[in-house]
C-alpha cells in the first residue's frame, strides 16, 4: 500500500503531479471543444430546419459523416490529412518547409465536428418544443428574427436542450482520451506513460478510472445546477 501511495504522491518519483497535468490538459480540451461543437450543433440544426433543399441536404450529410464515423478515425483524418493538405497549400505557394498542425487544435476540430453532429439531434428535439406562438409575440413586439431568436427563443432553447447536451458533453469527455494517440500528453497518455515506467498498469489504469469518474460526476453536479437554474419560474404544461 506504501508503494502505491507513493506512485501516486506528488513528490519526487511519483506520478501524481504528471497525472495533475494530464487532467489539466483534459479539462482545456475538452471546456475548448465544448462552445465550438455546442454552437456550431445549433446552426447544423437551423440549417436542417432551412426552405431550402440543399441548405437541409448540406446538414442531413454533414450529420450523417460525422455520427457515422469513429472518432478515432475522425481525428487522425483532420490530424494527418489536415497536414497533407496545408502542406500542398503551401508547397503550391512556393514554401518547401515541413509543416505540422498543432495536436491539441487537431483534437479541437476533429471533437468539435463530432460533437456538433451529435448536439445537433438534441437542437433539432429543442426546436420542436418552440411553440410558433412565441415567434409570433416576438414579431408583435416588433423585435427583429436575430432579436427573436436571441431574446424569446435562445433561452427556451437552452432549457430544453441541457438534459441532452449533458450526455453529450459526457461522451466528449471520454472521447478526449482518443487524444494521446496523437501524442498529446492527456489523463491517458500520462497514465500510459506510468505504466511503461514502473510496470503497475492496475494501479495507474484504476486511478485514470477514477479520474474521469470524478470529472463525470462533477459534471453531473454542475448540470443538474444549470438545469434549475434554467428551470427556474418555468410552470409546467
């Protein structure tokens, strides 16, 4: 038992203050991801909801990629053919460097369009839930469509959208670990990073366990207070 504690002990030789880092590195990742998915989920949504046919058809496909890929694979494409592709860009204008995208902004977009695919199903449900009258009241008062939307319908939207965006923000969170196969120095490439060194994967693997365990039910906490906070003075129909 003294041994483990002091794997894990922030003192020299142990692993404590690397995991620390790790779950710092988590966290940023995943709080950045959050507002670009989220956001960019909604507009897919009101672009699902567009007059126009290939507005609806440009979300119906870019909702069927990304729900329908691995976010491993996801990942590795915008990380590795994001490379390619700046790097042909570049070549094309006469630059002959080697060109290598940053891991944490590669994680960034690749979450993020895997989020704001899966967050647009819970928009689109959101919307549903607007009843046309409170469009037709914001018109009477003669707000504009932006106003509308941002005064009357945003914060009705949010109500109904957060059990949803919850679970989504919880599969973001384990999804970051996908993120040390690109050798960004998450919870779980420190953790892997342990085990190769002293040889006790049950102890390292349990405390990254408990870890994200901890993070979940944090966020849990924090949602259930958003949730009657937004709740509050709603009555019921």
């Amino acid at each position: 038992m003294q041994d483990i504690f002091s794997l894990l002990s922030f003192s020299e030789g142990g692993w404590g203050s690397a995991l620390a880092a790790g779950t710092l590195v988590t966290l940023t990742l995943a709080l950045t991801t959050l507002p670009v998915g989220i956001f960019l989920g909604l507009a897919v949504a009101l672009m699902a909801r567009s007059r126009s046919p290939r507005v609806r058809a440009a979300a119906t496909v870019f909702t069927t990629i990304f729900r329908g890929l691995p976010e491993l694979l996801t990942l590795l494409i915008v990380y590795y053919g994001g490379q390619i592709l700046i790097q042909r860009l570049m070549a094309a204008m006469g630059y002959e460097g080697q060109i290598q995208i940053n891991a944490f902004l590669a994680g960034v977009i690749a979450f993020g369009l895997v989020l704001a695919a899966f967050s647009s199903e819970v928009w689109m449900g959101a919307l549903n839930t607007i009843q046309r009258g409170q469009y037709e009241a914001a018109s009477a008062l003669g707000l504009s469509k932006w106003l509308s939307f941002r005064l009357v319908v945003f914060p009705q939207l949010m109500r109904a959208a957060l059990p949803g965006l919850s679970n989504n923000w919880l599969t973001l969170l384990k999804d970051t670990s996908l993120i040390s196969t690109i050798s960004l120095v998450d919870i779980m490439r420190q953790t892997n990073l342990a085990v190769g060194a002293t040889k006790q994967p049950m102890v390292f693997y349990l405390t990254a366990c408990f870890i994200y365990l901890l993070l979940s039910a944090g966020s849990g906490l924090a949602f259930t207070f958003l949730e009657r906070r937004a709740n509050r003075g709603h009555v019921r129909g």
